[in-house]
C-alpha cells in the first residue's frame, strides 16, 4: 500500500491550502532561526544565564522540541536497523536483544559526565557539543522501547505472509518497504507516542544537570524549570507546566493523532471497523491541494529515487550473497573481515571493561557490598511500582483501545498525562511530603510510578487496537461473557505487547530511581536509601570509582532480572500468544 497520493483532486485552491503553506514556511523559518541558537560559542567557565521570565518560554520551548524531534528521528532511524538485524538473523539475535535488556538498564543520567564530555571535546568552544549530549540523553530515553516493539512485530509476522513475499520473489529492501514496516506500523506508531513522552523526562534532566561540580545550563523548558525551583519561584514553576501541558497537546493533535489514523490502513483484517479514529488534521491535509502537488512532484520523485537505491544495493547484495556462497575464496574474505571487525571491538570493551573493574577495585570490597545492598532498596520500589501500574493500566489500555469513540478523546489526556515529564511534578510533590511529613522510603515509589506506568499502558492500547474485527466479531457470535471474552480473545492478543511494555517499563524504572530517591526544593532534600540516589551524588561530585561502581551494579540487577523472568515471558509471547 502506498503512503503517497498520486491523484491531484479537481478541488480548486483554497483557504486549506493557505493554512498548509504557511504552516510549513513557519516550521521551516523556526527550524532556521532555532538552529541558529544551537551552534553559538560556549565556554564552560562562563555559565549561560537561565531566564524566569514567561516571556522567553516560547523560545525555549522551541528549542525543547527541536531537540525531542532530533532525537527522534535518530531513534527511528536505529530502531528500524537494529530491530531488523536481531529479528533476521539468530546469531545476532542471541548478542543484540541481551545488549539491548542491558542498553536500557543503563543510567544515561549518570552517564551525562561522560557523554557532555566527549561530544565538548569533539565541538569544542561551541554550545553544539552540549546540544548533541542533551539530544543524546533524549535518544537512549527513546529508542529502546521502540526498537522492542519493531523486533516484536518482526518476529511475529505470519507465516502466510512470509510465504507470499517469497512467491513474490521479494528481495531484503521490498520485504522491509512493502511487509515488515507496514506490520509493524500501529505497535511502532504507539510506542512512538509512548518513547517520545518519556523523552521529555531526559530532556528535563539533560537541560540542567550539575557534573563534575560544574552546572550547565541549556536554553530550554527543562532549565526554565530547574531555575524555578532554585529561586523557589512558584509562579514560573506554573507557567512551566502550562507551556509543557501546551507543547503536549499541540504535538499530539497535529502529529500523532494524524500518524495513529493513518497507521490504521496497515491493520490486519478482513472486516471494516464499525468506528474508525478519526483526526480534523488528517482530514484537512487530505483537502489539501498544495500537499498532494508536493507529494506528486517532489516528495514521490525522490522517494523513488530512495527506493531504487536500495532497490538495486538489495539485488547486488543477493547476487554477492550468491557468489560468495559458490566461492571458497570470496567465502573466507568475508570471514576475516567479519572477525577482524569482531575482534577490534572485543578488545576495546575488554580494555574498558578492565580499567573500569580497577576503578571498582579502588573502592575497597565493604563499599562494594554496600552499593549491592542498596541496590536491593531500588529494586523493592522497581518491582513495587511495575506492579500497581500493571493493575490498572491493563483494564484502562483494553476499554480505550477496543473503544475508538473513547480513544478519540481519552488519547489526548492520555498523551499529556505521559509524555509531562515526572520530574517536573517532583518539586509539588516535594513540598506534600515535607509538609506531611512521607516517609520518602515509601514515598519514592509514586515518583517512581509516574514516569513507568505509561510505558505499560500505551503497549496495552496498541496490542488492543490491533486485535482484528473479525475476531471481535467472531466472539460476538459465539457468545462469549465477558470474561471468556478476556481469557480467551483479549489477553491472548494483548500479552506480547504486555510483555514489551512491563520490559520497558522496568527498565525505565530503574533510570527513573535517579531522579526519584533524590528530590530537592528549595534548600529541603529528600532522600530516599537506593541505588538511584547514590549514582545521582557521585555524578554530581565526580566520584569515577562510585559513577562506574553504581552503573555496574544496577546492569548487573537488571540484566539478571530480565533474564530470570521477564526473558522467559518474552519467549512464551513469541511461541504462543501472538496472531498467527
């Protein structure tokens, strides 16, 4: 099915098209003078000044959502090539999807030391370097629950489908153009919503952080935030938060609302919904002349361009494939070059992973025993937080994902609720618990809560609105109550993308702990004893042994975890429970 319209209407120009047109020069005007802000010169002993004032809120949200957009883009870009290569290919698989349980476990926020500096060596004198680590943080806050969910979706691709591609005599690029991605396309365009929310909680975090004893400070609705709470300027803090429930509602209107009816020509199904979700934006660029035009002689043409590429790149690599199989020689070429690039890469983490066991070393054995155990304290909150999310998001994400008319107005509410970054509320709920006095050890868990039950939630509402009418149907006719209903129809179809969800969701978790056991107001800290709260104080000393000590051991925690439990589910979901 083709994403292009090829067909010019014999609708005359009109208002639609003047509202389009200028639409698209403002994007383009505010990406130009945006990017502008984004390469000036920046020294890091020179602090940049962080306005409260509402007046720059707009300019600062600008530069907020360009870099959610950046790192976006570059999470779909390695979503679609890293999913693809760990769902083709079994050796890959049994290395990439474990470095992917690991990738996720590991705390970019304590991280932000190492990746400021490297991007700062490589821009230096200029704010670029520090942009790219922010839009950096932003990514690894994005891609992995996206890549699961596109790996997911290729493993679980019927047969029958897999069978007609290869009577089709499709190569790799037309099984990926014309099968894989538009399989995929509901689950991706959900987690989409999803990763991009929970971006906006690493861009708050990424915007103003304290390394190495040193504050930095980036224009954006994040630092406008944390200069707030400093001055303990409640009215800015408000101001904030209603340019961010905005920013929120703005995007998904007029972005994923439109992507979410559109996917819906790629569910698979025989039978026609009943109640299709609708968008006033999609509609409106459907009247639109100017956008079709643009489609037929700019945006087709190249696409074709694109295409034909890797048309032709996909038939060269079958025919090499071919040759090399037929030829001894070409045959052990490849696998020199294949182990030359391993073995590089083998001995690189070897040598990092050896200077990081002696910065472990150097803490001495008794602090070693004491992170683990702290450990243990993050790891109750985790599991206790995934835990009372799943118990009301299941029942909520399958009433709004089988309900089109209810999904049309609770995704907005839904959207906004997820995508506000959880530690923006921090402060409020900051000063709750200083004035009732919460136990922050307990009280952890709800800040925990806030930023990792949507993760679970927008899965449920993908694997629902992907569940095919004629099955819908099907149970209707047979008469099934509604718990038959659930057991055998609702919970069989939704348990792959429950799975994908409670993965993420636990891993998010345990990034969301460094911002969670360690909240502050004003000159009030709360503190709660964890891992989370002890990476975020050696981060913002510089304490190396105590950065890389912390990380380790809650890889270790996580990865262990995944493997012990949530792996072995993962596997049930991709032998069992998925439509075939």
């Amino acid at each position: 099915m083709s994403v292009f319209t090829t067909h010019i209407p014999t609708r005359r120009f009109g208002f639609t098209d003047i509202l389009v047109i200028g639409f698209v020069f403002a994007i383009l005007y505010s990406l130009l003078h945006l990017g502008i802000g984004m390469t000036v010169p920046f020294s890091p002993e020179v602090q940049m000044e962080i306005s409260t004032d509402p007046s720059d809120l707009p300019y600062y949200a600008g530069r907020s959502l360009l870099r959610m957009f950046l790192a976006y883009g570059a999470s779909l870009i390695f979503t679609l090539i890293y999913g693809s290569i760990a769902a083709k290919t079994r050796i890959a698989q049994k290395v990439l999807i474990p470095l992917l349980d690991i990738l996720q476990s590991v705390p970019v926020l304590g991280f932000l030391s190492i990746t400021i500096t490297m991007f700062m060596g490589l821009f230096p004198y200029s704010l670029l370097g520090v942009e790219l680590a922010s839009i950096f943080a932003i990514f690894t806050g994005q891609c992995w629950n996206m890549t699961f969910s596109f790996y997911h979706s290729l493993i679980t691709i019927p047969k029958e489908l897999h069978e007609a591609a290869a009577v089709l005599r499709l190569n790799w690029w037309q099984r990926f153009i014309h099968l894989e991605v538009p399989f995929s396309m509901i689950g991706l365009v959900w987690n989409s919503m999803m990763s991009f929310g929970g971006g906006w909680f690493f861009l708050a975090a990424s915007e103003a952080i304290t390394v190495l004893n040193e504050s930095i400070r980036l224009p954006g609705v994040g630092s406008f935030m944390a200069a707030a709470v400093e001055e303990g300027n409640m009215k800015a803090l408000v101001y904030a938060i209603l340019t961010m429930v905005i920013m929120i509602v703005l995007i998904d209107q007029l972005f994923w609302r439109p992507l979410v009816v559109w996917s819906q020509k790629f569910k698979m199904e025989r039978t026609e919904a009943l109640e299709a979700p609708t968008s006033f934006v999609y509609d409106l660029c459907k009247q639109s002349i100017f956008l079709v035009w643009l489609q037929k002689y700019a945006l087709i043409p190249l696409w074709k361009i694109f295409y034909n590429i890797f048309n032709f790149t996909a038939h060269l690599t079958d025919r090499t494939s071919a040759k090399i199989q037929s030829s001894n020689s070409l045959s052990y070429l490849s696998f020199t070059i294949k182990w030359t690039l391993f073995s590089i890469m083998l001995y690189y983490t070897t040598q990092q992973a050896y200077e990081g066991y002696h910065m472990m070393v150097s803490m001495g054995f008794e602090n070693l025993v004491n992170i683990i155990q702290v450990g243990f304290y993050t790891l109750g909150r985790v599991m206790a937080a995934s835990l009372i999310g799943l118990l009301w998001t299941v029942p909520v994400g399958v009433w709004i994902g089988t309900t089109p008319r209810l999904s049309k107005i609770c995704q907005p509410i839904v959207q906004v609720a997820a995508s506000f970054p959880a530690n923006m509320i921090y402060p409020f709920v900051a000063i709750f618990y200083i004035k009732y006095t919460v136990n922050f050890e307990f009280g952890a868990i709800p800040l925990m809560m806030l930023g990792t039950q949507w993760y679970i939630l927008f899965n449920v509402i993908a694997g629902a609105m992907a569940i095919p009418n004629d099955l819908k149907e099907a149970a209707t006719v047979f008469n099934l109550s509604k718990w038959q209903r659930w057991r055998k129809l609702i919970l069989p179809s939704i348990f792959p993308y429950l799975i994908t969800g409670c993965l993420t969701a636990s891993g998010g978790a345990w990034n969301a702990s460094i911002v969670s056991e360690l909240v502050i107001w004003k000159s009030n800290q709360l503190s709660a004893t964890g891992l989370g709260s002890f990476i975020n104080q050696v981060t913002a000393t510089g304490d190396w042994p105590g950065i890389i000590s912390g990380i380790t051991v809650m890889c270790a925690f996580v990865v262990l975890i995944n493997h012990l439990f949530w792996r072995k589910l993962y596997q049930l979901a991709e032998t069992k429970y998925h439509l075939n």
